[in-house]
C-alpha cells in the first residue's frame, strides 16, 4: 500500500505571552493509504494539534509534512484551503455545523468551495453523502433539529461529500453516548473498508478497538505505535448491544455493561522497534486515574 | 473565485437566515438615505416656494425707499428721513420713459370694523397702477380710477385675509366698513398672495387711494413710505433704475457731490438675498442630513462588528471546508452590497413616501431632487460596503483553527 501521510519530526509550538508551549516535540508518522488508524493519549498530549497539522487546519512550527508524495510545508494559504476542500475530510467533537442551516445546506457546502468545476449536480451528492451516512431521512432538517450522532453525521457527509482519499475526525464520539458511539463507529468502518484511510482521536479504548492500529501520544511525543489485535466490529457490537439493551428492560435491575465496554477490550501488539515501550494494557491503568 | 452563482447562493442563505441582523444592518442605510433626501427635499422645497413668492411680488418690480444707502447697499432704515412725497411720484410719472406703471405707497394702519366684526390690519394707499405693478389679480369687484385718486374717494379693496375675518369668505363688495372710524365702500377682494419673502401674509391688508390714505387717516402730510414701479423690461431694468436716480435727484435739488437721499432696490436684490439665505438653510439641512447618514454608517459597522464576532466561528467553518480567505471576503462584501442596496432602495421609497406626507398634509414643502438620490444612495452604498469589508478582513485572514476557537 501507498504512503498517504509522512510526517518528519513535526513541531508546533505555541506563543503565550512569555510562555512557549511545546504541543508537538517531533512527531514522525507514516500512514498508509487505506489504514484505520486511532490517536489515544491523555488530555493536552498533542493529539488535537496533531490533526490539525495533518488536517491542514493549522500550521507545524517545524519538520515536514507530506500528503499523498507531496511537501505541504511550503504551500500558500489558498492551497492549503484547496487541500482542505479536495483531500481532507475533517470530523469535530463540536460538529461545527451552521446553524439554521438544512443537513443537506451543510453538506453541500464544502461544494461551493470547489474550483475544480468538476461538480455538476451539488444537490444529488449531497443528497447521495447523508443517505450513505444512513440519514437519507434527514435532508431538511437543521442542526437543532437532530440528535448529536445524527449531527455527527450530518458533519461526517459533510466530511465525505468531496470524496476526500482521507478521513481525519478529532474525537468524533466525545460528545456522544455509547450507542452512539458504535453507530457512528459503524460509518467510520464502513467507509474504511471501502478503502478510505481513517484518522480518529479517542481517548476510550472501546473506540480505539474499531481501528487496526493506535498510535500513543504524551507529551507531544509518539511513545507507541501498535497494530491492534482482534479489531472490533463496530455493526455486530451495535446489534449485540441492541440486544443486550432489550434484555436489560427485561430484566430490571440487571448492572451488565456489555463486555466491549469494560476497558480491557483492546489488546494491541507492540512492532519490534518500540518494545522500550509499555504495553498498551499497562498504559490503560495509567489513562483511567487521569 | 469561486462560482458566482455560489457566491450569490452562500450570501442569500445569510441573509435570509439571519434576518434580524440583515434588518439591523439595512437599517442604518435606510435612516440615513431617507433622511438626506428628506432634508434636502425640504431646504429645496423652501428655496423654491421663496422663489415663488418673489416672482409673485410682481415681475421688473422697482422700489424706491426714502432715506439714502451706504455702502455695499445697507439700507439707514426704511423712512428714516421722509424725503418721497407724491410730488416725487408727479415727477416720475412725467418724466421716466423707461417706467410701465407706477404707484406710491402710503402705510396705515389700525381698527377695521364690517360685518359685524373687527380687525386690526394694515391699510395702504396705493394708485390704481398698484395691482398690475404687483401682478395682483382681483377675486371680486373693481379697482378703483385715477377720477377716485383725485377725489379721495372713501372705497376699499381687502386682502383675502381681511375678507375672511370680517365677512367669512362671502363676497362683500358693496357692504359698507369703517376704518379707523372712517366710513369706506368695499368695491372688491384681492386674490390670495400667501405670504411674502419675510414671513409676512400679504392677504392681510387693505388697499385704498393714496390720496384718501394720506388725507383722510393719516391728516394730510404729503410722505409716502415707499413708491413702486415697473420697468418696461426685464432688460430695461437697470437703465430705468438708472433713469428713477436721476428724475428723483433732479427733484430733490441735490448737489453732484451729495448722496442720494432714496434707495432703489428692484426684484433681483430681493431675490438675491433671499435666496443666500436659503441656500445657507438647505446647506445646513443638508449638513444635519450626512451627520444622520454617517450615524446610519457606524450603526452599520457596529452591527458589522458585532456580527463579525458572532460569525467568526462561521467563517471558521467555511475556512476548515476549503474555503479561501477570499471567497469568505467576498461573501461578505456581496451580502454587504445586497443589504445596502436594499436599505438604499427602502430608504429612497420612505423619503417619497414622508414628501407625500408632508406635501398633502402640512405647509412643508419638500421638493426631490433626482441628484441627491442618486448620491445619498451611493454614499449609503460605499459606507455599507466599507464597513461591511473592513470587519471580515480580519476575520477571513485568520487561519480555521484561531477562527474555530475564536472567543
Ligand atoms: N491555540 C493554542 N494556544 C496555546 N496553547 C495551545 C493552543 N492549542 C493547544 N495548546 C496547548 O497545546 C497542548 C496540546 O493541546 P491539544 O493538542 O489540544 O491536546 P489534546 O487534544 O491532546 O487534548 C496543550 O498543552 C494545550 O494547552
Ligand atoms: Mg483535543
């Protein structure tokens, strides 16, 4: 498989009055085209900064960036919007919806951005975007009007209306609850297996779970990088879930979470070159009294 | 650039999604355009009512006052010294070729009692040239004859005014009144004249024969208070002022050396300084109005402020989907011209709107001027766009993320 995303030593410092703040101390990551790839760490580790820079949202104090074989470093604000548009598809905790705004208006509007005069009908694929996102129902209903996952995935259309090659999404089930959670879990695995790459940020390692590989962030520094071992499905998760809830209305009173959501659901194998590291279920004590 | 047509799109979702705030902003836009145009119509609409009323005191009307001028034409006073008689009036009528009609003017004033009335007003002996000097026509009866002059004949003609007052509009010819206790025969009613350049109602006067005037209530002394006169021409004007000079100082004996003891004005002096003086009215209005039109602007901009913050996230949004900073600029800059424009248009239809009001229903006199519509409108326009750009510059230059997490 092709290298889509190569990051070389990838600094971002930041300014604050006197202060500097050190989000990224070198990060040098490769992603390989159609990889499903989750970013864990604790709070103010980096990770959101990191997106960012992959995101071309923000730009790296230092070190080197490449996007599908080519230097994003040295490219003007207008191609970096450009990118934004084209390659990118970006996922917000806080969806970042407009408000007032249609499902099907927020979709279509990374289209009016797009120069490539390639887009005939925005209409159609934006309609084509909520429907493979499950909310074909949902066209013309405002933000307020939906719940959160269906907000997330009215964003992630959005994400996915341009027909990016790569799906970044910074903690894209932060805001919501855990069936929630796994639904939209089903959408990233759903466009991952039909070979788009997968970027997600999480903190909960039941998400992680969905990914094939983690990559640990502390400090503004990747201390693991790890294939996951027996990856989740997110669809049989959902329909186990869905019954375990009928069973729970059952029977009163019963405390099961179901067992994919006790912690210990991500077993990762550590590549040879990072065994210096600590497992990932040594680490996951550690991440729960944070 | 992207598509115009999405340009159009994106700013029209704005708009129409956000209508208090579009509202708000056009507001100021409309204020100030419909207040300019108002104010400017109405210090138009004076100046040509003034003008109007000038024309109206009778065309290549001469005056001569008694008393000398000093310098630069500042009148002594008005019949500080009473040196025109009806002799002089004798001596005009036949020496000047140049002079159409001429009438003496004499000044009384008292109690009016008819009809079971009375009235305070002024009455003025006047020859019976006076009404076609003065371009006065007459709404009843007749004007009395040189035969009624020289025999100071007790007969009256009322201004509109007094008619009203003391007969409540009927026509009153043949009815007997008493001025100043004295019996007089009312032989016709003037036209309505309105009020003249000063402010003062012309309507509201009496007019007899000189003569009768200066010997039956004013006891016989020959001054009159001023004598009025047409030139034969528009362009006869200045030779027969030229003309009246040199017949009045021949009268009056004076020495090459010595100053007039009269003033000539004719109609252009009046009108002239008239109309500086409304022209400095409409300067003001004027003035009031572009203070009105640029408070109308920092409303704008501080809507534009205030919103720019507000939507900063929005533009963060854009930006992070592939916006540029230029397309998220030029966004604003159209929703801003879109929003000028139709307050411009508002405030156009609303200044026409209060002209109507004021002309049908109120004595203000407003007058549009087509100039100053075209120019309050595209003034509006540049402040709208100015103050619809400068806030979103900034804005748009941020980069996605700073936008996003913009407080
Ligand atoms: N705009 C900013 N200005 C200053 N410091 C920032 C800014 N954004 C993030 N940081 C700091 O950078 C560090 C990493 O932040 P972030 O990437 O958001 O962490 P995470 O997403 O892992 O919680 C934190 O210490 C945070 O305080
Ligand atoms: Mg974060």
């Amino acid at each position: 498989m092709s290298i889509i995303i190569e990051t070389e030593d990838v600094t971002k410092v930041y300014q604050m009055g006197q202060v500097q703040i050190h989000a990224l101390r070198g990060v040098s990551l490769i992603v390989h085209q159609g990889e499903m790839l989750a970013i864990m760490g604790s709070s103010g580790s980096g990770k959101s900064t990191l997106m960012n820079v992959l995101g071309c949202l923000d730009e790296p104090t230092s070190g080197r960036y490449s996007l599908e074989g080519m230097d994003v470093s040295s490219l003007t604000k207008n191609q970096y919007a450009d990118i934004r548009n084209q390659r990118i598809g970006f996922v917000f905790q806080v969806f970042n919806l407009l408000p007032r705004t249609s499902a099907l208006e927020n979709v279509e509007l990374p289209l009016f951005y797009d120069r490539t005069g390639h887009i005939k009908d925005p209409m159609r694929k934006s309609r084509a975007a909520l429907e493979r996102v499950g909310l074909g129902d949902r066209l013309d209903h405002e933000p307020n009007q939906l719940s959160g996952g269906e907000r997330q995935r009215v964003a992630i259309a959005r994400a996915l209306v341009n027909q990016p090659s790569i799906l970044l999404a910074d903690e894209p089930t932060g805001n919501l609850d855990t069936r929630t959670s796994i639904d939209v879990m089903t959408v990233f695995q759903d466009l991952n297996d039909q070979g788009m790459t997968v970027i997600l940020v999480t903190h909960e390692f039941d998400i992680a779970a969905y990914a094939a590989r983690v990559v640990k962030l502390r400090d503004g520094v990747i201390i693991q990088d790890a294939a996951v071992e027996g990856r989740r499905d997110a669809k049989r998760d959902l329909v186990a879930f869905e019954n375990k809830d009928s069973e729970d209305r059952d029977m009163m009173g019963h405390d099961g979470e179901p067992a994919f959501f006790t912690g210990h659901g991500l077993r990762v194998t550590s590549p040879p070159q990072q065994t210096d590291v600590s497992t990932c279920e040594t680490d996951s004590e550690e991440e729960k009294i944070i | 650039m992207m598509p115009i047509r999405n340009l159009l799109k994106a700013a029209y979702r704005s708009i129409t999604k956000n209508r208090l705030r579009s509202l708000l902003t056009s507001l100021g836009i409309i204020i100030g355009v419909s207040a300019v145009i108002i104010m400017v119509a109405i210090g138009e609409g004076s100046q040509k009512s003034i003008e109007e009323q000038i024309t109206a005191l009778g065309s290549n009307l001469i005056i001569v006052f008694p008393g000398g001028s000093r310098m630069g034409g500042v009148h002594r006073g008005a019949g500080s010294r009473q040196s025109l008689t009806l002799d002089d009036v004798k001596d005009l009528e036949d020496q000047a070729t140049l002079i159409d009609g001429i009438s003496p003017v004499v000044s009384s004033a008292g109690q009016v009692v008819g009809g079971g009335n009375n009235w305070n007003t002024s009455i003025v002996g006047v020859s019976p040239q006076y009404l076609s000097i003065r371009d006065w026509p007459l709404k009843y009866g007749q004007m009395f004859t040189e035969t009624d002059v020289r025999s100071r004949k007790k007969v009256a003609l009322l201004g509109q005014t007094v008619a009203d007052e003391l007969f409540g509009g009927q026509d009153p010819t043949g009815e007997k009144i008493r001025i100043v206790n004295t019996p007089f025969t009312i032989i016709g009613v003037l036209a309505e004249k309105g009020q003249n350049p000063m402010g003062r109602d012309e309507d509201d006067t009496i007019l007899a024969p000189s003569t009768t005037v200066l010997y039956r209530l004013k006891g016989g002394r020959n001054y009159v208070n001023m004598i009025n006169l047409s030139a034969v021409s528009l362009e006869a004007m200045d030779a027969a002022q030229e003309e009246v000079r040199t017949i009045l100082r021949s009268s009056h004996r004076l020495d090459p050396v010595e100053e007039d003891d009269f003033s000539i004005r004719n109609q252009a002096d009046i009108t002239e300084a008239a109309t500086a003086t409304m022209q400095t009215m409409t300067l003001l209005l004027g003035a009031v109005a572009a203070v009105s039109l640029v408070v109308g602007g920092i409303g704008i901009m501080n809507i534009m402020m205030v919103t720019v913050t507000e939507r900063t996230r929005e533009i963060g949004i854009r930006l992070a989907i592939g916006a540029r900073g230029s397309d998220v600029l030029t966004q604003f800059l159209t929703e801003a011209v879109v929003l000028s424009l139709i307050g411009g248009l508002v405030g156009i239809l609303m200044a026409f709107g209060a002209s109507f009001v004021l002309n049908t229903f109120t004595p203000i006199r407003a007058l549009i001027q087509p100039g100053i519509v075209l120019l309050a409108f595209f003034f509006a326009g540049t402040v709208g766009v100015l103050f619809g750009f400068f806030p979103a510059r900034k804005a748009a230059a941020l980069n996605p993320i700073d936008a996003l997490h913009y407080e």
